[in-house]
C-alpha cells in the first residue's frame, strides 16, 4: 500500500481543493492530509478564517481522503515522515522554489516529493476579494 501525504490550510474549501486531493490520491492507495495550524499559518500567509474543527471537518468529509492530522507542521521532516508511515509527499505547483526548499527538502532529497497542476481561476484569496468586494458594493 503507498501512503500519500500532503499538506494543506484547507481554509474556504473549494473545488481547486477538492481537485488536488483527487490528484494527489492517484499516486497511491491512501491519503493522509495534514492540515496547518492557524499560528503556522500566519507566520507565511494570512489567519485563517475557518477553524482547526471546521477545516478537519471538512477535509475528512472529502472522499479523497483515508486520514486527517491536525497541526501538521509547515517543514516535512523525516521523523514525521517516519511516524506517519509516508511513501510519498505531494504538493500544488503554486509554492516558489525558495518555500518548495524550505517546506519539502527532506522528501524531495529523499527521491519522495511530486508536484501536481495547481487548479487555475479558483484560490482562497480570490474568494475572500470576492466576498469584500460584493460587501463594499
């Protein structure tokens, strides 16, 4: 059996979300999401809007997904690719090379990391212009 992992803030769950759990599913037969906590969230990004439950929630409700870790930390080391009994990391390819370095080092040293196609036209932060802009007006 290969094990999947990715990681995710999961804020605002939508279909670009749901597409890239199917794609990080198809490389093995059981996928783990780690889901940020908002403290690591806000040290690259913004808070999150949803909370720790709400997101989890959500995310184990996608039938995707086997298995839901909150407080997933932002550095894939390998003691938690260890614990977790990962064969595989996958993440979007919207991350720079700089924060691929610095987030995925280890799997992809490791021979273990693959990037799929990030879903274009949806993202959490067009959402949340939308929904400021429908306000403003």
């Amino acid at each position: 059996m290969t094990r999947v992992y990715v990681d995710m803030v999961a804020d605002l769950f939508h279909y670009g979300h749901a597409n890239f759990l199917k794609k990080a599913r198809q490389f093995g037969d059981y996928l783990i999401v780690g889901i940020h906590s908002d403290k690591v969230v806000k040290e690259y990004k913004r808070s999150p809007i949803m909370t720790m439950k709400e997101r989890v929630d959500t995310v184990s409700s996608c039938r995707h997904v086997d298995e839901v870790i909150p407080d997933a930390p932002l550095i894939v080391s390998q003691e938690w690719i260890n614990a977790h009994r990962i064969d595989l990391v996958v993440h979007g390819d919207d991350f720079s090379e700089d924060l691929l370095q610095l987030c995925y080092k280890v799997p992809i040293e490791m021979g273990i990391f693959h990037k799929v196609p990030y879903t274009p036209g949806i993202s959490t932060s067009d959402i949340i212009k939308r929904l400021k802009n429908t306000l403003d007006n």
